[in-house]
C-alpha cells in the first residue's frame, strides 16, 4: 500500500461560483437575501461574498500560502 504524500484536506476540487452552488445548499440561499446597501453596495450577500473571494485570490498574502491553507482560507469565507 502507497501513502500519497503531501496529502492535504479539500473542501471540494471544483471552486468555481456555478460548480459550488450546485453542491452546497447553503450557497444557493445567499442569492437574492439582500444587504444594506449602505455598507454593501453591491447588492445581496451571494455578490458580496463572491467578490470576497475574488478579492482574496488576488492578494500577495495568498499566493504565499500552502496549498492546505489557501483551502482553510477558502473555506472559512
């Protein structure tokens, strides 16, 4: 029996808006749940959130990270 190596603990393999809405629920019932517009400007919590994420992506922060916490920081978003 082989142990893989470097094994690391993912939420899923697919991030993408489309693919992750189609596995969690909870995803599905951000869309259209609406936020103060005065703090949130861009509409409902599923924008705020994607945009969240997008933002974190691009940060130098980011790029420094292990893979297995670039995946903690995706998930706790």
């Amino acid at each position: 029996m082989k142990i893989k190596k470097n094994m690391i603990w993912t939420l899923t393999d697919k991030k993408d808006r489309n693919s992750l809405e189609l596995q969690f629920e909870w995803l599905r019932d951000m869309n259209g749940i609406p936020q103060d517009l005065f703090h949130h400007a861009e509409g409902d919590v599923a924008i705020h959130t994607w945009r969240v994420i997008e933002e974190l992506q691009k940060l130098p922060g980011y790029f420094a990270l292990t893979e297995q916490d670039k995946e903690k920081q995706f998930s706790l978003l």
